[in-house]
C-alpha cells in the first residue's frame, strides 16, 4: 500500500514564506580566529625563551677585531740628549702645523739654543704670559695653531719669533690690540713705540725699550716688532743683555719673515 504522500498546500496569493527558525546558534566564526592567533603568539615565545635557554649555556662567542686597533703612530720617546720635543710629544702635532712652521725663517749657523717648530698653546702661554693659567683660557679658545723659532747670539742677544694662526679675524684683533695696550707699561717697553715701516696703519707697530738697570744685572734693553695679516699675528722679540739693540737688524729680521708669510 503506498504511503501518502503529502503536498504542502500552495501558498495563496498575498502570503508571505514563513520566518525561519532562530532557535539554533550560529557558527562563530571570530572565536576560532582569536585562538588561532592566540596559539601562534606563544609557539613564538616559547620559542624564544627555548632560544634564551639554549644560548646562556653555550660558551661566548669572542667578538671580531676591530679595524686599526694598532694604527701606525709614532712612539713618544724618553727624554735624553738625541730626542726633541717633538719626538717626546709625537701624538700632539699635526701635518698642519707643519705648514705653519715652515713659513718660520731659517735659525742662524751657529746660534745656540735654537728651535724651529710648532709649539703646544699651553707650552707658548707657561713661556709667554706672566699668568699662563689665564693667558691660555682665552688663548685656547682662539688660537689654531702656534710656530716659534728662537735662538741665542753669543751671551748678549736673545731672538724669539711667534707665528700665532687663529680661527677668525676676531682673534688676530684682540691679541694684536691687547698687545699694543700693555707694551707702554713701565715693566715691558714703557713707551707707545711707533708704526712699523712697509705695512699699513693699524697693521704694524714696534717698539725700543726703555734701559733697565737694576744692581747685580746687566743692563738690559727690549725691542719688539707686531704684525697682523690676515688670521696670523707675527711677533719678533729682540733681548740684548747688554743695553742696546740694533733697531736696523730687528727692522730687517721682522721683514723677513713678513716675507715667509
């Protein structure tokens, strides 16, 4: 006997579909997502600590040489009667003040205590300043590089020249000014002194000193010669133990090495 078949009724016209059942819960698809990445997030720090644990049991792994541990300098050397001040300072000159050094003039044959060379702000100040403490604060932060060649000429006469380059003009004009305010003291040349002959006004000055004489000394006269050229000052200072300078033979030597320069 064959089963009834049943036939849903047709829907009458103007009848919507019926609503569909919600009774049963949807797939949530954002969850499984979430825990995907959940499990991905530790795998990677378990890797990681695993990695921590296994390299602080191992042995270090000693670093590669760096480049130029041992670059090629001269060694200072111990002072005795061969070594110069350069080679006891080797590591605190520089190419440049070689160039500057070699604008110095010739040391003459047999002079005694001669030098020629570039020279340390702080060395220039302990010979050249009566407070170097103070003479080197301002200078240091000025000053670029300093030359000096100096000789004596049997037991009365003293030279010293000074090639001071600073890094800007303003330094060339409060050195230069600076000098040409305490040379008329009593204790240095104790007169203006007057301009130097072939430079412009301004650019130029010397001055004789006044004799000195105190019981027990020779007496002693000072002559000195200033020019400023562009960021160089060039100072000559001629001592004679003896009271007299030969103002003509300090006029020459200052000319030429305003020749050098």
């Amino acid at each position: 006997m064959e089963h009834e078949q049943t036939i849903p009724e047709q829907r009458k016209e103007g009848e919507s579909a019926p609503e569909s059942d919600t009774s049963v819960p949807r797939r949530r698809v954002g969850r499984t997502a979430l825990l995907i990445a959940g499990a991905a997030a530790l795998g990677v720090l378990a890797g990681t600590i695993t990695g921590y644990a296994v390299q602080y049991h191992r042995e270090p792994t000693p670093l590669p040489p760096l480049a130029q541990q041992k670059m090629a300098v001269p060694q200072p050397q111990a002072m005795n009667g061969a070594t110069t001040k350069r080679s006891i300072n080797a590591n605190r000159w520089h190419q440049a003040d070689e160039e500057l050094a070699k604008k110095l003039v010739e040391v003459p044959g047999g002079t005694q205590d001669s030098f020629s060379g570039p020279v340390s702000p702080d060395a220039f100040s302990a010979d050249y300043f009566a407070e170097p403490a103070g003479g080197l604060g301002g200078l240091g932060r000025k000053i670029k590089r300093i030359a000096t060649a100096r000789w004596a000429e049997g037991d009365s006469d003293f030279v010293e020249i000074h090639l001071l380059q600073f890094r800007d003009r303003n330094g060339v004009e409060n050195f230069y000014s600076g000098v040409l305010d305490y040379m008329p003291d009593a204790d240095q040349a104790g007169n203006a002194g007057k301009e130097f002959p072939g430079v412009p006004a301004g650019f130029g000055h010397m001055w004789i000193s006044e004799l000195r004489q105190k019981p027990g000394y020779h007496p002693m006269r000072l002559g000195r010669v200033m020019v400023r050229r562009g960021d160089t000052v060039m100072s000559v200072k001629w001592t004679n133990h003896r009271g007299d300078v030969d103002e003509k033979a300090l006029v020459e030597l200052a000319k030429r090495q305003m020749e050098r320069l």
